[in-house]
C-alpha cells in the first residue's frame, strides 16, 4: 500500500507534454487551479492550474498507472506463493 502512496505522489508531478495545438487550445481554456500538500509538510502547499481538459488527462494518467502497479504488485505477490517462497515458515514448505 505504501509502495501505492509513493507512486501516486510521484505521479503527482508528471504531466504529459503538449504539442503546439494543445497549447494554443489551452491558452483559451479557463485555468483551474488547486492547492496541493507538499509531500512531508503538514502545512505548505502550491498552487497549481491547468485547464480542466488537463486535469481530466492527469486524473486519466494516474488511475492508469496505478492500475498497471496494482497489477505488478499482484503477480509478483501471485509468483512468489507460486514458488513457496511466501509461506509463514519462510522456508516454502506446507504441511
């Protein structure tokens, strides 16, 4: 779960580059901005704006990223009980 936290706050600081269209797009959408929690402050935070067609993208980006973790961390989990490495003894035998 911790591993989830982490990539969500890496996650947090990558945005997709836009091509020149999207600039001249976005330079007449209106700007949405939010307040973000700087990652080990209890009290600052940034600003930040995007267009809301942005932060759909972002949003879109995220979920799938996490999605494709999840799914790492499940079969990694899934080979490691495949291999009996994972048993409560730690030496892969069940009796």
């Amino acid at each position: 779960m911790k591993a989830l936290y982490v990539a969500g706050a890496v996650l947090a600081f990558i945005a997709p580059p836009a091509s020149a269209q999207d600039n001249d797009t976005a330079a007449t959408e209106k700007r949405v901005c939010k307040s973000e929690k700087i990652t080990g402050s209890l009290t600052r935070v940034r600003r930040v704006c995007m267009s809301q067609r942005e932060w759909d993208q972002l949003a879109e980006d995220r979920a799938r990223s996490l999605n494709r973790l999840e799914r790492s961390a499940n079969h990694a989990e899934a080979m490691t009980n495949r291999t009996g490495l994972g048993g409560p003894s730690g030496h892969g035998h069940t009796f």
